[in-house]
C-alpha cells in the first residue's frame, strides 16, 4: 500500500482535536479556514502546535474542493493515517476484563445513525461494534464527524456472516439479545450483569430473520406516543443505559 492511499481525511473540530489528542502522531496535516479567528481555531492551531503538527490556513473554497460541497466542514480539514484499531473479533474478546459488551449493527447504511451510535458506544464502555461486510456503512468522514473522536476509541469490526459470528460469542458465553418492538421482555427485566451483545437493526427492515433466530432472546423497548418505533441510534443508547444501571457501573 503506498503511502497516499494509506491517508484518509476527515473534517470538523470535534474529530480532529480528539485525533490530536488521542493520536497527534497521525495527524499528518491540518488545513483551517483562514477567516477563522474564533477560540474553536485559536485551541486548534495552539494544539496543533504543541504536537507538533503542521498547519496551513487556506481560503474556504479549498477546504470545500478537498472535501466536497456536502460536507459541512466548519472550516478545518485534516489528512490522517488510518486508525490502527484491531479488526480481529478473537483479539477484542481475549482482552476484555469483566463482563463483555458488544453491539451487534444488521443492515445499518446511514453514516449519521451509525456515527451516533459509535459515540454513545464510547460513553458507555462497549468493548467493539460488530457489523456485515455487505449492506453496512463502514466508518467514513460523516461517521467520523457525527461520533466526535469515538470511531477512533471504538474498534469497528466488519464480518462476513452474521450468523456464524453470533454462535461464536455463544461459545463465548455472551448471551445475545436482539432487540425488537414484539419482544419477549422490556429492558428492564433481562438480566444484563453477564456478558451482552445487543443486536440491532435498520429503521424499517429491522434485523433479519435468520440473524433474529441466532439470537438468545428478544426484548422490547416499551414506548408510548404514536410513533411505532425509535430511530437505531437512540434505540442502541437506550440498551447499553439499561446495561450500564444494571451493572451499577
């Protein structure tokens, strides 16, 4: 892999000071709006100088040529590494000390929904996100910015089949849950002090069959109101709460 396609670039304050932060040694090159003179910019440019990283004030319209006119960049713009997160399911679950916690994601594509749940993925401690290879997001610039520094806590591990993956977290005595409006239980009478992996699935489509029948049980979110269901990301904020109190953490 040559050195160019091993950079990536993401945007927004939130991710690039977190990355500044957590891995100044990866942040190859800030480029910040020189109109901006704002404390956000100021902490910015005092930060990047501390860890020594270079930064360049440039017009706005380069920010947006670098980044795409879609993009709602703030005014700064990083080229990056990668994050070198584990990938290996195995890696992940022979270094967690206590009880796991895991997010299983079927069939999520929004990179808003899965930012927002890769944010309240860090807040709550969850050991490792779990998604397909097909028909799955992936952690992009958008997901980037909306999770505000988690995608580079949490490890984001994409797998082949679902299904197989479930049975092998059996066989690591995690107790799987899915998670769906015709539950067996509400949250709060499930036992959640032993190992979790929460399953959830897109607004709409739901998890799929095949993946809800691998799992050890269904649970329900009791609602009121007249919507029949909450978006994902609230949905999976929600269960590691519940396993959170219960756990007395």
């Amino acid at each position: 892999m040559s050195e160019k396609t091993a950079e990536k670039l993401i945007y927004g304050f939130h991710p690039i000071l977190a990355r500044l932060r957590q891995d100044p040694s990866g942040v190859l090159e800030i480029y910040l709006d020189l109109t901006r003179r704002d404390a956000r910019a100021r902490d910015l440019v005092h930060q990047a100088k501390d860890n020594g990283v270079k930064l360049a004030q440039v017009e706005a319209d380069r920010l947006t040529r670098l980044v795409g006119k879609a993009a709602k960049h703030q005014g700064v713009v990083a080229r990056v590494k990668p994050v070198a997160l584990t990938h290996s399911l195995d890696e992940v679950l022979e270094n967690i000390k206590g009880p796991p916690l895991l997010l299983i994601l079927d069939g999520i594509t929004d990179p808003h929904n899965l930012g927002a749940i890769m944010r309240s993925a860090d807040a709550f401690g969850v050991h490792a996100v779990i998604a397909p290879k097909d028909n799955a997001v992936g952690i992009n610039a958008t997901v980037e910015k909306v999770a505000s520094g988690a995608a580079e806590t949490v490890p984001y591990i994409m797998v082949t089949n679902l299904s197989r993956t479930i049975e092998e977290l059996k066989e690591h005595n995690i107790w799987v849950i899915a998670t769906d409006m015709d539950g067996e239980l509400p949250l709060s009478k499930i036992d959640l002090k032993t190992g979790i992996a929460w399953v959830l699935g897109a607004e709409g489509t739901g998890i799929r069959r095949l993946v809800k029948q691998n799992c050890d049980q269904v649970a329900r979110i009791p609602i009121g109101g007249t919507v029949e269901s909450l978006n994902v990301s609230v949905s999976a904020a929600l269960c590691l709460y519940e396993t959170v109190r219960q756990r007395g953490e």
